[in-house]
C-alpha cells in the first residue's frame, strides 16, 4: 500500500501509458496512405505521445533530485505542477508544427506511399 503512494511509479505508469499509444500509432501508419488526414493527424498523435513518455521520466528523474538532494517534502502541488509539464511539452510539440509547418502534404501527389 505505501509503494502504491509513489509519484516516481505512478509517473513511470503514466510513461508507459503513453509509450503504448505511441506504439499503437507506430503500427498503424504503415496502413495509411500519406495522401490521408489521418496520417497528418496521426504524426501529430505520435509527437505528443513520445514527447509526454519522456517527459514523465523526466519529471521522475527531477522528483527524485528534489526529494533526495534539496529535502523538498513531498506535496500534492508539485505532482500537479509535473503533470502540468508533462501536459504543457506534449501541447508545445504540436502546436509548433501545426502553426510553423507547411500544410500542403507531400509534394508529388500521384506517388501514393505509406504514412511512416
């Protein structure tokens, strides 16, 4: 019961969690074809996923730093402000692009390929 109360493995849950979307979506792009909203929808889906899994294991390595190193006690507000991170990187990546990057879609639109 008192290791379920863990941010470090909760945080490492949440990581996987993502990890297992991310995956998912990994599989699926080779049956989409490029020229599909779906595959522009999709790399959006895998940025945010694989950004969030890391930053969770971030937010792992900098809780046990402030746990251990700078004697923080262990509070509510900060696993919020962690998972707010996590939230906010996985925001940022795709946002970015969204607004940055071209919306054309590949160039040659009679070569029809796989979304990966």
């Amino acid at each position: 019961p008192a290791v379920v109360n863990r941010l470090s493995l909760r945080m490492i849950v949440v990581s996987v969690l993502f990890n297992m979307v991310y995956c998912a979506c990994q599989l699926v792009t080779d049956d989409i074809s490029n020229q599909s909203k779906s595959c522009r929808i999709i790399a959006y889906v895998l940025i945010a996923s694989d950004t969030m899994a890391c930053m969770c294991l971030a937010m792992v390595g900098l809780n046990l730093v402030m746990i251990f190193v700078l004697k923080v006690s262990r509070s509510i507000k900060i696993e919020i402000l962690y998972y707010f991170i996590v939230l906010a990187s996985g925001v940022i990546v795709c946002v970015v692009p969204f607004f940055v990057g071209t919306t054309k879609g590949p160039k040659d639109k009679r070569e029809e390929a796989s979304c990966w």
